[in-house]
C-alpha cells in the first residue's frame, strides 16, 4: 500500500493539496497515505518519542508523540498481524476521526483493521461525460493491477 501510495503522487493526475492548504503541517497531514504515517510513525525510535508538550507544527512532531515503548523502533512492513493491528488502531485513536478523515475502518465487533480506503485529490475535472471519466477509470485501474 505503500508503494501504491507513492506511484499515485508520481501521477500527472495527481493534485498536490499543499496548493490548497496555507498550513504546511495541514499540507504534511493531508498530503500522506495512512500506511505511509504509520510507516514513519512505528520507525520512530522509542527512546526519541516524547510526552512532552511541543507545539505540533510539522509533521516530525506528530511522529515524536506519544511517548511509547510499542509501536516504534518497528521496520515496515510489520510481519505480525497482532502488532500491525495494535499499532494501526493506537495511531488511528490519537490521530484520526476514525472511519471519517483516514479512511481507516475497523470491525465493531473486535476492532480489528478491516478496510483501508486511499483518496487523493486530483487535477482532472469531474464531468459527466462517459469518455473523459472512463480514461481516467482507466489510469486508476491500471495503476491498480500494476501495484496488486
């Protein structure tokens, strides 16, 4: 998904959101994939995280809190399944309106990770026309099948 991830910001389709953001940390958050935070987030080394009040203004800030002893000092991808659950859903309660601004979800009966839902702002306009939306459904398969 990481990969995935970082192919799609190399598209011409994609639309960068630090051109809409006045905030470089807003620009910071809104411009990374969920599994590439909690990527940065989990090889943070634990005895580098901090409790500590520091003002959050760029995105280092984040990946420094909390203080943990889990969830850091990790490589990535996480070959355990118990420890990638337990780190996705400690990242999603500190930094996600779960199931709204991460597309993270997580079942309500044992709150295990579920479903992951990628959105990424784009430069082509949406029309109701079939032929232009179709090329671009087109791109998106694709990359898609290219990354599977």
């Amino acid at each position: 998904l990481v990969s995935f991830c970082e192919e799609v910001k190399l598209q011409s389709f994609y639309g960068d959101p630090c051109d809409s953001f006045d905030s470089n940390l807003s620009c910071s958050l809104k411009n990374i994939c969920s599994m590439e935070f909690l990527k940065s987030w989990i090889q943070v080394p634990c005895n580098q995280t901090t409790d500590a009040p520091v003002p959050l203004t760029t995105l280092d800030d984040f990946l420094l809190s909390p203080s943990r002893d889990q969830c850091c000092d990790l490589s990535f991808p996480i070959d355990n399944k118990t420890t990638f659950s337990s780190c996705i859903n400690a990242l999603a309660d500190l930094y996600y309106v779960q199931d709204r601004d991460s597309g993270l979800f997580f079942s309500s009966d044992d709150d295990t990770f579920v479903a992951l839902i990628i959105s990424v702002l784009s430069n082509v306009p949406y029309t109701d026309e079939y032929k232009p939306m179709d090329d671009f459904y087109k791109v998106l398969k694709k990359i898609y099948v290219c990354n599977s």
